[in-house]
C-alpha cells in the first residue's frame, strides 16, 4: 500500500492550460483618435468653414454671380418695385402705382396687401435720408388716414398735374408729419413723411403718371 501511495504521488503533474495570448488592437488613425488636439483642429477647421461659406453666399447676394466689371449695385431698386407692382396688379382692383424717382431716392421696400381692402404700400428715403411711404388703395379712407396720419387736418389744396390733391399734417403728438392725398376714378393715394412737402409732392407727381 505504501509503495502505491508513493507511485501516485510522484505522478508528473500535468501542464497548467494557459488562454492564447488575445490579439492587440490596431491603433486607430489619427483622425478617429478622440485627442482633445484633433478635436479642437476639428472644431477650428468647421469654424473656419463655416466663416467662409456665409463670406461666399453674403458676397454672392450683394455683388452677384459672375466677373463683369461694368456691374454696379443699384442705388435704387425700381426695377424690384416694378416687379411688385406687376405681381399686385394681377389682384388688385385699382391701377397700381409705380413712381420712378430720380437719384438720391431708395427703394426700401414695396408690399401688397389682399383682402377686404386691397392695400399697396411702397417705401422710399428721399435724398435727405427721410422716410417717405405711399399707401395706395380703391379710394382714400378715413381708416388709411387714421393708420398713416393720426388726427390729419387738411392744410391746403393742390393741384398736381391736372389732379386735385389735398396736403394734409398729422401723427403723433410731437412727431407730426405732411401728407399728399390724391383720388381718381377707382383708386386713391396717401404720400406722407418727415419729407419736405417739394419731395412729396414729387413722389405723388411720379405716382400719377405712372397710373397714367
């Protein structure tokens, strides 16, 4: 018995198992490497992009697209107001005024309104830098007098090429501007502003023979 428990014991023992060596990651690229460097240099590089795609869409709307020299930015932006005016006239149940004024005059913006009282309403700053509106609709009413000149009171008569016009004053108190109100069959216009009165009644001039 002793002999057995001496051979069992000096048995080789059998080899530990030991796991396969797990393969190494590959180091990934520079560019996936989530370094606080390559993020900023990402950040910086959209940035940068980014500055340089509204420079090209801003420089694109003001000077246009192509290389001519001889172009120039309008000064006045008649030709917009007469596109307007076209589009307006499609629904409006009066002749649409387009006044083409001279140099110093800007178009500022030129809108028509639909609805129970079809409104057409043209923006200039005269060559003084005052604003000057036109509101035009199938007649001068008191509610277009109230909205562009609260408390108007009539301050003369005109005649503006062969059409009866009334200069008008009112606004707020402290803030009082002129006004040109002129009517013919089916339409009626209000000139007002901080303008002169020589500049409104220009404006009211030019509407008129636009209307014809």
């Amino acid at each position: 018995m002793g002999d057995m428990h001496d051979a069992h014991h000096e048995s080789p023992a059998e080899p530990e198992r030991t796991a396969p060596p797990a393969p190494r990651p590959q180091p990934k690229s520079a560019y996936e490497l989530p370094s606080k460097k390559n993020t900023v240099l990402r950040n910086m590089l959209w940035a940068l992009g980014l500055t340089m795609a509204v420079v090209v869409v801003v420089g694109i709307g003001f000077f246009g697209v192509g290389s001519d020299l001889q172009r120039e930015p309008l000064e006045n932006s008649e030709l917009d107001v007469a596109a307007s005016a076209e589009r307006a006239q499609r629904d409006a149940p009066f002749p649409v005024a387009v006044p083409e004024m001279g140099e110093g005059w800007v178009e500022r913006s030129a809108r028509y309104t639909d609805g129970q009282s079809p409104r057409w309403v043209v923006q200039y700053s005269d060559p003084q830098g005052q604003l000057v509106t036109l509101t035009q609709e199938s007649e001068v009413s008191s509610p277009m007098l109230s909205a562009a000149l609260p408390g108007s009171t009539v301050q003369d008569e005109l005649s503006i090429d062969g059409t009866e016009c009334t200069l008008l004053s009112g606004g707020q108190q402290g803030a009082e501007q002129l006004g040109i109100s002129c009517e013919g069959e089916g339409w009626g216009f209000l000139v007002h502003g901080d303008a002169e009165q020589a500049e409104l009644e220009g404006l009211a001039s030019s509407a008129l023979a636009s209307i014809g």
